[in-house]
C-alpha cells in the first residue's frame, strides 16, 4: 500500500476531466497513401496504418470531438494502456479504442497525467488481466496529485531521462549505421586494413563450409523441452541482433544434448535459420553451459582455410542477403536446404589474419554498441525506479 504525502490530493481521474474519443472511420473510407494519416491501435503513436482524405478530417473534426495540442490519448484496447501527447499535427484515431481524458489544466499538468498514465498498472486492475479500458474504469481510478510547481518540477525531471535515453537510442542506431557500413566496404574489399594487401579468392560453399542439422529422428517431443536443464536448446527465435539471447530460451537433459556431437556448439560458433525467417545469423556467445540445436537451425562448420568469425560477417553482409533474396524471388521459401547452400559463393582473404582483423575491428564496433545498450537498459531501469518514487512522493523535489 503506498502511502502519500499528507500535501498531496486524492482524487479520482473524474474529479479532472471527462472522457472523449473520437468516431470510428470504416476500413474503406481509408487509403495506402494520402493527406492525412490514421492510426490504429496497432500503430499508435509510431508510423501510420493508412490515410484519409482531407475532406473526410475537416467532416469529422467539424462534427465530432478532437484532441489538442498536449492532450494525453490512452489505448482503451489491444496494448491496454498505452499512451502517447498528442502533437497538434493534422491526424486521425481510430474510434472509441483511442480515448483522452478533457482536463481541467489548472488543476494538472498535462505531462504528469501522461507520466502517471505511463506508470499505472492496468494489467493488475481487479486482480486479472483487462482486455479493454472501459470509461468508467479510467475515471474512477485513484490519483494523488501535488500542487502544480511539484507537478512541472517532476516532469521536468522525469522528462530528463526520456532525453538522456532517446539520445543513446539515436547514438545506437548511428553506430550500428557506420558499422554496417564498415561491414560491407570490409567484405567486399572496398577498404583494406592497414598492413594488408594480399589477394583475395572466390570460394564456394562446399570448399569451405560443412553445415549440420538436428536431423528428423532426433526430433524433440513437447515434454523434452524444459525451462531448465543440463543443456541449452537454440532456436531461430533466440537469435537477435546477431547473437544468441538466453533470457526465455529453452533447456534439454543430458541424453538429448549427447545424442548427437555435430550439433553440439559453443562460442564462435555460426548459426543460420533453415526454417521459418530463413537466413537469420548468429554467432554463438559465451554461454557458461551445455548447448545444442533445435531443429530450424544450421551450424556451420568451417574448414582451416576460413576463420567462423569472418564468415558470420560474411553471412550478416549484403553478400548472403541477396543469395537468399535470389532463392526465394518469385515464391515463398519456408526452407533452406543444404542443395542450395552450394550454389552460394563469395571471397575470402587467402591470409586468415587478415580475415581476423577484419572480424575484430566488427567486433569492436559492437561491443561499443553493446556497450551504449547496456548503458540505455539502465537508464530505463533509473528511470523506472525514478518514476516509482517521484509520482508517489516517496522523494520530494525542491520547487
């Protein structure tokens, strides 16, 4: 039970305002392109669903009611809770899924009703999970609210860490563009490593890789995947970002990881998806324990004259992309079989060290990134907690 400060109001979000929503605009009345985008709950607050004409937002802007400028609007659907400020620009919502609450301004901050949208536990509402915010359930819900200074001040610095966490977003998405970039001048020798200068050769598939697979007698049951165990079991869905995520991954027992010795890896290991998103790539980190493959998934064995780590930045460059693109031009591929891998061509450096510098000079790059995300995770996480004491009142800023 939180307790508030005694300076601090209770009230219910109906002692503020009242709720409005806007009127439902069917599918067909909606366009790819147009003046005007439209929002639905399943884009709202990023990229637009579809557009309306310009007619059609001056008809129902003049005959229903529409937010302003600072108005918070709440998702009353789907992800239950989610809120954006509405920005003034010319734009439409779809119907009674998109709700904002009329306030009284010189009671509240708009931006602090927004905060304490953010931070207010709908999911937890009677005990079970909402499927929907009705009207009544949002203006009966209890809020405290400090005078306005205190209101702006904490807004002022929960709005801090938004900024400090948007930038290293922007940072993070800079410095994976110059990696990227760097990846593909590397591996298709547009630019060379100083002290390297040596030829470079085309080879195929098969004159270097040898890939192996869980084959299908070894398939899993349900009951043989476990949410502990003896031995990581890697799939295509743990893969992100080039690497392997453990966070939800599943376990098998110690029979099924001996079962099969080719399909037990460890770092630096290549992993490539032969099912499902064919040709997503992982390179297999650190992993303290046991791992094997489940089905969908390729390990990719190098011979003495390719180094793993050069080939998984081969295979995450424009180089592998388009040999995928080319096999499934015209159909939808749902498999990558080992026939077709043959076909794949694309060159080496003859001096594995150069192969080596060519990978570390990468991997330099994403432990910088690595590095700028885990410093954004624990933003969030302050923020998080910042949040929890500022709109309690638990810390009392100066105003």
């Amino acid at each position: 039970m939180v307790t508030y400060p005694e300076d601090w109001t209770p009230m219910q979000l109906k002692d503020l305002g009242y709720i409005q929503m806007c009127r439902r605009i069917f599918q067909s009345q909606t366009k790819a392109y147009g003046a005007i985008p439209f929002y639905k709950i399943s884009t709202f607050g990023g990229k637009a669903d579809a557009y309306i004409s310009q007619e059609l937002y001056e008809q129902y802007k003049a005959l229903y009611p529409y937010p302003e400028k600072g108005d918070v609007l709440i998702s009353a659907a789907g992800t239950v809770g989610k809120t954006v400020i509405f920005d003034g620009k010319d734009s439409y919502f779809q119907d009674s899924n998109i709700v904002w609450l009329k306030v009284d301004k010189n009671a509240i901050d708009r931006k602090f009703l927004w905060w304490f949208y953010r931070s207010y536990p709908w999911e937890a509402l009677e005990g079970t999970t909402i499927q929907r915010l009705y009207n009544s359930i949002i203006l009966k819900t209890e809020i405290h609210l400090p005078d306005k200074p205190e209101q702006e001040e904490i807004v002022r610095t929960l709005s801090q860490f938004d900024t400090y966490i948007d930038d290293l977003a922007e940072l993070i998405e800079k410095k994976r563009g110059i990696r990227d970039g760097a990846l593909e001048d590397l591996i298709h020798h547009r630019t060379r490593l100083d002290g390297f200068n040596g030829d470079w050769i085309t080879v195929t598939f098969n004159q270097v890789i040898t890939p192996k697979a869980r084959i299908g007698w070894q398939g899993l049951k349900k009951h043989e995947y476990l949410r502990s165990g003896y031995s990581y079991l890697i799939g295509g869905t743990d893969f992100s970002h080039g690497t392997v995520i453990l966070d939800n991954i599943w376990y098998v027992s110690k029979d099924r990881y001996d079962m099969d010795a080719n399909i037990q890896v460890s770092k630096n290991d290549v992993l490539v998806t032969k099912d499902g998103t064919i040709g997503k790539v992982a390179l297999v980190p650190k992993l303290g324990k046991p791992a094997t493959l489940n089905s969908g998934v390729f390990v990719f064995r190098t011979n003495n004259r390719l180094l793993p780590t050069f080939l998984f930045r081969v295979l995450s460059s424009s180089v592998f992309r388009e040999f995928i693109d080319t096999l499934s031009a015209g159909s939808t591929i749902k498999h990558l079989y080992q026939k077709d891998l043959k076909n794949f061509e694309f060159e080496i450096p003859v001096d594995k060290k150069e192969q080596e510098a060519i990978a570390d000079t990468l991997t330099a790059m994403d432990e910088e990134i690595e590095a700028l995300e885990i410093e954004r995770d624990k933003m969030i996480q302050i923020r998080q907690g910042a949040m929890d004491d500022l709109l309690t009142g638990r810390v009392r800023l100066k105003v």
